[in-house]
C-alpha cells in the first residue's frame, strides 16, 4: 500500500514500453505526472469547500450541505456547474485583457507549487535540489495577479482590496521566509525530499516541531501561510463589512471561482509544506507513507478552518504590526538559536535555546502591548 500509486504509475509505463520510442518515454512520465496535479488540485479544491462549511457548520450549530447527493457529498458538483453557468459580467471600464489574465495567473502558481510537494515516500513529481526555494518563489508570484486583479477593474474598492492584499502579502512573506532558515541550517539541504529524510522518522521524535526553534518557527509558518492564503483572521482584504469584497468585487462566473479555487489549493500546499518541514512529512510508523502526509495536512487546514469559525479578523494596524513588530524579530532571534543548536553539544542546549526563546517572546509581547488609555474623570461645575 505504501507505494501504490508509484507502483500505478509505473505499471503504466511497463504497458506503454513496448509500442513507445525510446524519447517518448520520459515524456509520458511527467504526463502522468502533470494529470495527477491537474486532477489532485481541482478536487482538493472542491471537497475542502465541502469540509470547511460542514466544520464550521457544527461549529455554528448548523447542519451544512446535505442535499445534494449522499451526506451532501455532490455539492462541490452542485457548484462547479453553478459557477460554469453563471454569466460572465466585466464592467465597462475595466481593462479586457488583464481583467481576464488574473484569475487565470491566480491558479497557475497553486498548481506549480505541487511539484516539489513530497506526498509520500518516491511519490515527489520533481525532486528539485532547490525544492523549497522554488516553492517560496513561484508561490509569491500570486501577489502580481491579485494586483492586476484590482487594477484592471478600475473599481476603487477593488484597487483598495488589492493594495491592502499586496501590503499584506509582501508583509508576511518576510518572516515566512526567515522563519525555513533554521529548517535549511539543520537539515542542510532545500530539497524538500532532504527535509524530510532529515527529521528521522517517527522513532526519537526527530521531527524539527519538538526542538525549541522548530515549536516556534512552526507557528510563525503557519500564521504566515494563513495570512498568505487571506484566511482569517487574516482575511481583511476581502473584508466585505469595509470594502465590499475586495480585489474580486468585479469578478462572477468561474472567473471568480478561480480565485477560490487559488485560495483552497494555497492552503492545501501551506499546510502540505509546513507538515514537510516541521512535522516529518511523509515519516511514520504502521501507515502507507502518503497516508501520513494527508492525515498531517488535513490536521493543520482543520486548524485553519478552525480560525474561521472562532476569531474575528484584524485590524489593519493590528495586521501589519504582528508581521513587522513581531514576528520579524522573532524569526531572526529564531535564526540565532538555529545556530546555537547546530553547534552546542549535551542536553543544556535545550534549556539555553528554549530560555531565549521564551525571554524573547515575553519581550516582544511587552514592547507591543497595546497601550489602554486612562479612564477620563470629568468634573463638573457646581
């Protein structure tokens, strides 16, 4: 079971190797491989819509989708017919070809980004040397199309939306990226494969979550990635209380379903790269490889759906100071302490590590305290 779908696909290829050339050989490998991302990213897509309405559903003390089909399990059909049907409105004004080209562009890098994800043991589409940077890389070129999104619309609210979504994205990509720097220091590799068979296996509880620096940096992923994918409570450029519905105001028909379509794959992929980097990826015992990865990452979007259905979104004060005020200085202590780690020997490293560690989060959270006014005393003439 652990090597099935390897096992799948070379079976195809044994089939295929008696009546293809030998220079077709190659080619239909990454086929194949190309079909299973096509296929894999739209159905993600579509069943976490299905599961994040049916959690927050229960969350809320409400049934969710149950009509169309078994336990409502049709209604991502149901909706992907509605989107293909609806009509496709551009507002005079807006610019034709880039109104067009964004919610295109949107989904290309969601999809790209899936090649360098190691699903299970052997089953990475392509083990680049340089995984984890073309990850980081071709996943920041979304900023560009949520921008040409709000721009070709020429709708204040949307070109408003789109500049509070680049400011936030570029924001949080900062300590995103700095917060892998101690995964790359320890594991000494950016192949997301490396990163992986670095962590050891689930015997020792090598996995770099358990380590000071890792519980720290793992956080300050993921709540980056959540502000990467505008997930609440980070979601205020969609706010649709200030700014109607942010960059995609303009946007209906399965224009805009591909902008939720880039929104659900960006979360499978943060939540599938930082179970890669922190949590063992694959690693396990008893279970198929890829079997762990899927339990891992569904764990980390329950999470994220979790967010959804309990906190309320930030202030955009509130938004950019947790980025540059925090969480910056955090991750280059973090880098520090990565450092420490790598070079100390005997057990007192984990107590020096985690007692700078929590020194700086104590500090951090008192310099950014929120300063409360003083209650006013009025006093009135007799």
């Amino acid at each position: 079971m652990d090597q099935i779908f390897v096992t799948i696909k070379q079976t195809i290829m044994n089939l295929a190797a008696p009546i293809l050339p030998d220079w077709m050989e190659p080619l239909l490998s990454i086929k194949i491989s190309i079909v299973a991302i096509a296929i894999l990213g739209p159905v993600t897509m579509m069943y976490l819509t299905l599961l994040e309405r049916k959690v927050v559903g229960r969350m809320q003390n409400r049934i969710g989708p149950n009509r169309v089909g078994k336990w409502g399990l049709l209604q991502p059909l149901a909706d992907g017919i509605k989107m293909l049907t609806k009509e496709d409105i551009v507002p005079t004004n807006a610019d034709p070809v880039v109104h067009f080209l964004a919610p295109v562009l949107i989904v290309m890098p969601a999809l790209l980004v899936f090649a360098v994800i190691p699903f299970g043991r052997n089953m990475t589409a392509v083990d680049l040397s340089v995984g984890l940077l073309f990850f980081i890389a071709v996943s920041s070129t979304t900023t560009i199309a949520i921008f040409m999104a709000s721009w070709g619309s020429r709708n204040k609210f949307s070109l408003l939306g789109g500049m509070r979504s680049v400011a936030q994205m570029v924001s949080y990509e900062v300590p995103m990226v700095l917060s892998v720097v101690p995964v790359i220091l320890i594991a000494g590799s950016l192949s997301t494969n490396a990163i992986v068979e670095a962590q050891g296996g689930w015997n020792g509880f090598k996995w770099f979550v358990f380590t000071p620096w890792g519980f720290f940096a793992f956080l300050i992923f993921f709540l980056c990635g959540v502000a990467e994918c505008n997930r609440s409570p980070f979601d205020l450029p969609e706010a649709e209380s200030e700014i109607v519905a942010g960059f995609h105001t303009e946007y209906s028909g399965m224009k805009f379903a591909l902008f939720y379509m880039a929104e659900f794959m960006n979360s499978f992929t943060i939540s599938g790269l930082c179970a890669t980097l922190f949590l063992g990826g694959w690693q396990g015992p008893v279970l198929p490889s890829w079997l762990w990865f899927f339990l891992k990452t569904y764990a980390l979007i329950f999470v994220m759906i979790w967010f959804r259905g309990t906190l309320p979104r930030f202030r955009v004060d509130q938004l950019m100071a947790l980025a540059w005020r925090f969480l910056l200085p955090f991750t280059l202590v973090n880098i520090l302490v990565a450092g420490y780690w790598y070079f100390a020997r005997g057990p007192v490293k984990v107590a020096v590590a985690t007692g700078i560690l929590f020194f700086t989060f104590w500090a951090l959270s008192k310099l950014n305290k929120v300063l409360v006014p003083e209650k006013r005393i009025y006093r009135f003439a007799e």
